[in-house]
C-alpha cells in the first residue's frame, strides 16, 4: 500500500470547514471534490458526513496518496479518486449535488481558476451548491498582512499563483449561471464561498 501523505494544514481547517459544510451540504446526496490532495479531507468529511457520497478528484499523480487515505479508512461513502484536470476537457459525466473544493484557487492560474469554475457549473445539478474554501481578497484588497506575505510566497514559486480576489471570481460564477448564497470568515484569514447554479 502507498504511503499516506500528510498535510498538517489539514489537521488545522478540517473542523472548521466541516462546521460550515455540514449545514450547507445538509440537503445534498452526492459531493464532488475538486483537488482532493493528500485525501485527507475527504476521508474527514466523509466520516462525519455518512450521508453523502464524497467523489475524491484530482491530477493522477495524487491518486495513489488518495487511494492509500481511502484504503486505510475503508468508508462506504467515499469514491476512489476520478482524474479531473481544470484546464482538460471534462471526463465526468455524472451529475452533483454539491461541489467542495479547499486551497485550489491560488495555486493555479487565473485562467485555470476560470476553467475550474466552468468545470464546476457541469458537474453540478440546478440549484446545486459550491463551496470554495482558501484564502481571498476583499473588493482588491488584501485582508491581512498575513495574506500580502503568502501571496508574495506563492508568486516566488510561480507568478500564476496568488490570492484571488473574491469579486472577480464572482464574476466569472455569474458567468456560469452561479449566484453567491453565503460568505463565511474563517480562522488564519481563510474564506468559505458558497455559489448556487441558478
């Protein structure tokens, strides 16, 4: 079996995330997850959740992390990673309820963040939720000196990162027939932004 891989920054967000989520997902069946990472979350959500089916997705070359997670957890309610990359044509041809997705927005490209907002507009169902957790700017603005360090950070890696300004991706949720419902504060700066597909 591979090795479980391990975000400690998991360990820190999961249950404040699973305060909002478990509300906003109360209704809901089925939960795509777009970039599941290490798998820990899913495996989090999925236990406290038991009645959604979680659908764990991201890049092959985290599959096997996520595999290992769901093998040592061994939860009925939780899917075997789909390969979904937001800047490729959709492979998944299932319909959900909700889509759940945590620090993606700022690690890929603008252009990227626009397709991922595509990919989720259809995936989900008429009057399906998104939730998008990480950290965002206020109307340009960053909301924290804490915020102007790890986006400066994120550009040294790459200049596509960065922090996204939550107006902007706004924008292009309209675009896609998603209106916001809910804004969220969340502890070390972080957001959760909740879309609704008209």
């Amino acid at each position: 079996m591979a090795i479980k891989p391990n975000a400690p920054a998991v360990e820190r967000n999961r249950h404040a995330i699973l305060e909002v989520i478990s509300d906003e997902f109360q209704n809901c069946g089925s939960i795509l997850e777009i970039g599941s990472g290490t798998g820990q979350h899913a495996i989090f959500f999925a236990r406290h959740m038991p009645w959604l089916t979680w659908q764990t997705s991201d890049l092959p070359a985290n599959h096997d992390g996520i595999s290992a997670w769901l093998q040592h957890a061994n939860l009925d309610n939780v899917m075997a990673p789909l390969v979904l990359d937001v800047e490729q044509p959709l492979r998944i041809n299932d319909k959900f309820d909700g889509v759940f997705s945590a620090n993606t927005a700022h690690i890929m490209s603008f252009a990227a963040v626009g397709c991922m907002i595509d990919k989720v507009a259809q995936c989900l169902i008429d009057g399906g939720k998104f939730c998008l957790y990480g950290p965002l700017n206020q109307n340009g603005e960053f909301t924290s000196d804490s915020n102007i360090k790890f986006d400066a950070n994120l550009k040294m890696q790459d200049p596509a990162m960065g922090i996204r300004n939550l107006q902007d991706l706004g924008s292009m949720a309209e675009e896609h027939g998603l209106h916001r419902a809910s804004l969220y504060a969340m502890p070390a700066n972080n957001m959760i932004v909740v879309w609704i597909k008209n």
